[in-house]
C-alpha cells in the first residue's frame, strides 16, 4: 500500500463556509485577518525604511545597494564563516586556473 505524500488537500471554501456560518468564528477570523493586515503593514515600513538605510551607506561608502544587503544578510542569518569558506574556494579556484594560463 502506497501513502500519498505531500500537502493535505485543503477546501478553502468549505472551510471559510463553516467559519462565516458560526458567528463566534467569524469574529475571531476577523479580527485574526485585522491583526495580521497590521502586521505586514508594519513589515511593510520596516523594510521601506531598510532599503533607505542601506542605500544611505551604499552611497556613503560607495558600494552599491546590493552589495551592502547580502552583508547584511549574511551577518542575519549567521552564515559569515560558510560565506568566508566559499569565497576561499572560489579564490584557490581562480589562483589555480591564473596560474594555469601563465604557464
């Protein structure tokens, strides 16, 4: 016997049926979807307030947005020392392949 894998088959409209239908439920729902609508809203403004931040010093220092960003990023996610590790591959590599096309 073979199991199905992957996501639960899910019927919105059967479930957003039975929430409208309790009135209990529907209020709940409601405020649930308010609350979150404010919460993105406020997501929304942090990350136009970041982008500003980091193209106020991209431009102080002249690098681009860009780069300033996956900085950032890598400094967020905790995954500086796997970037260093990368990137000292990726440099042996060119070293390498430079050394090949002097010879």
């Amino acid at each position: 016997m073979s199991e199905s894998r992957g996501r639960k088959k899910v019927d919105n409209a059967k479930a957003l049926e039975d929430a409208l239908a309790n009135p209990a439920k529907r209020e709940v729902l409601l405020d649930q979807l308010q609350k979150l609508a404010r919460t993105k809203a406020g997501i929304v403004t942090k990350q136009e307030l970041l982008k500003d931040d980091v193209k106020s010093v991209a431009e102080a220092y002249g690098l681009t947005s860009g780069f300033v960003s996956t900085i950032v990023t890598s400094i967020v996610k905790g995954d500086i020392g796997e970037k260093i590790g990368v990137l000292t591959n990726t440099v042996d590599l060119l070293q390498v392949v430079q050394d090949g096309l002097a010879e």
